[in-house]
C-alpha cells in the first residue's frame, strides 16, 4: 500500500491531479441503470472487479507526438508518465443495458490541467474492451477503440498475469507476482481524455471503495509495435506504480465536452 500512496503521490506532485481531500462529488453519481442526455454520451456501471495498473517513465520525445498539442504532458522536459491498465469485471450495466463479463484495457499518457477533481488525468492512446456493446458506444462517442476476445487477466495464488491484442492496439502481456489488496478502500477518480470525431470527450471513473495492492510485473511487446516505440523497447517495468486492484463497483461517465 505504501507503494501506491508513493505512487500516486508522485503523480499528484507533477499536476496530474488534485488528491482525493480536494475532489468534489457533484458529478459522482453512481449505480443508476440510466441513459445519459445525448447521442454521443453514456453510463457504464462495473461490479466485482480485479484490475492491473502500472504508471512509469517513457521518453517526452516518444510521447509528444501521439498527444494532442492542446494536452499539456505531466513528467518534465525529458520524461513523459504512461499508464497501463487492464480490468476484468463480473458483470456491466452499458448504459442501462446488462451484460456479462467485461475486460477492458487501456494505455495512455498523463496529462495535466484537466479534471481538477479527479486523482488522475490521461490522454487515450489505445483502448480495447470484450464487449461489443461498450465497444460500439466508444466508438460512437468518437473513440477509436477495438472490439476482442484477446483480453485476459488472471491472478492466482500470488501470480499476476494479464494480456492484451487486438487488430488496431499493440500487443502486450503481464507477467508476475502481485498481494492480494488488505488495504482499507480509498475513493479514487480517473479520468482518461480523447479527440474523437466530434470533438473532445471525458472518460470519468469513480471508484467509490477500491482496494489498492502491491505488484511486481514486467511488460512485453512485440518488436516493431507502437507500444514498443513509445517505451523505447519489447520489455518494461513500472518505476511510478505497479499495483493489483480490487473494487466491488465503479461508475464511468462517457462526455462530450465541447
């Protein structure tokens, strides 16, 4: 737990985002199966769920170009924060609509001076989901996002291990040991950005009591991938935050903001 805490702290301190005393609960709304106002908006609500989330350092130099120039990169001038994150979720309620067991897994880039409320704040790079119906209500929020049955994440005994490939997101994989979370449950608030087709939305995540806890992976890629373009090889480790996750619930919220 003392990790993650050093972690995050080391986030917050190059203005990711503001700690879990300053956010506000206004828009924390949470577990209604209900449509959101427009066309390109929607709800998910996830139960019972296991996830991986590391953060480290790539290169600013192989970072910058894949951000917007609007997004101002959290790090320094010579260091970009990438943020790797695969979940598995019993069940989903995709904007009021039930569905079985969800995967999603995500990469992106830290960005700063954005969602004042949330913990953290990440512009999207790939994003992939095993639902279709999560997938096809990305895309139409103006996501390029894939849909597969290539995610898969595991922990057994006190190994942790986690994949992810699709036609249009690098391959990766997850290898190693991780504790099972004893931590008492924090709120937490992520909120992962994007320039789609009609504009730029806001992809928040609330996560009323989540449970973080200590791993140990390394990441692979294959040569010649995105991913291993921006991190500067085929394997990685995580020097900021290498956490195993368990939350009973969140509540995503999908924006247009323009």
């Amino acid at each position: 737990m003392k990790r993650v805490l050093v972690g995050i702290g080391l986030l917050v301190s190059w203005g990711c985002g503001e700690g879990p005393e300053s956010q506000t609960t206004e828009s924390d709304g949470f577990g209604a199966e209900v449509s959101a106002p427009s066309n390109q908006d929607f709800d998910v609500d996830f139960s019972n769920c296991s996830e991986f989330a590391g953060i480290g350092l790539v290169p600013a130099e192989n970072a910058r170009p894949l951000v917007p120039a609007h997004y101002a990169l959290a790090g320094d001038a010579n260091n970009a924060v990438i943020v790797v994150r695969v979940a598995k979720c019993a069940s989903a309620v995709v904007d009021g609509h039930s569905v079985g067991e969800t995967l999603t897994s995500q990469i992106g880039i830290s960005v700063t001076g954005e969602d004042t409320t949330a913990d953290i704040n990440n512009y999207t790079l790939f994003y992939a989901t095993n639902q279709a119906l999560l997938h096809a209500r990305f895309e139409n929020a103006g996501l390029d996002a894939d849909n597969t049955n290539g995610i898969s994440f595991a922990r057994s005994g006190g190994s942790l291990s986690a994949a992810s490939s699709s036609s249009h997101t690098p391959a990766f994989q997850l290898l190693g040991s991780a504790s099972p979370p004893t931590a008492s449950p924090v709120v937490f608030v992520a909120s992962w950005w994007g320039d789609g087709i009609h504009g730029v939305f806001r992809a928040r995540t609330v996560f009323p009591a989540i449970r973080f806890s200590g791993s140990t992976v390394t990441l692979t890629t294959p040569a010649g991938s995105a991913l291993a373009t921006l991190v500067g090889g085929t394997s990685y480790t995580f020097a900021l935050l290498d956490s195993h996750n368990t939350f009973p619930a969140s509540h995503l919220e999908v924006r247009d903001t323009d």
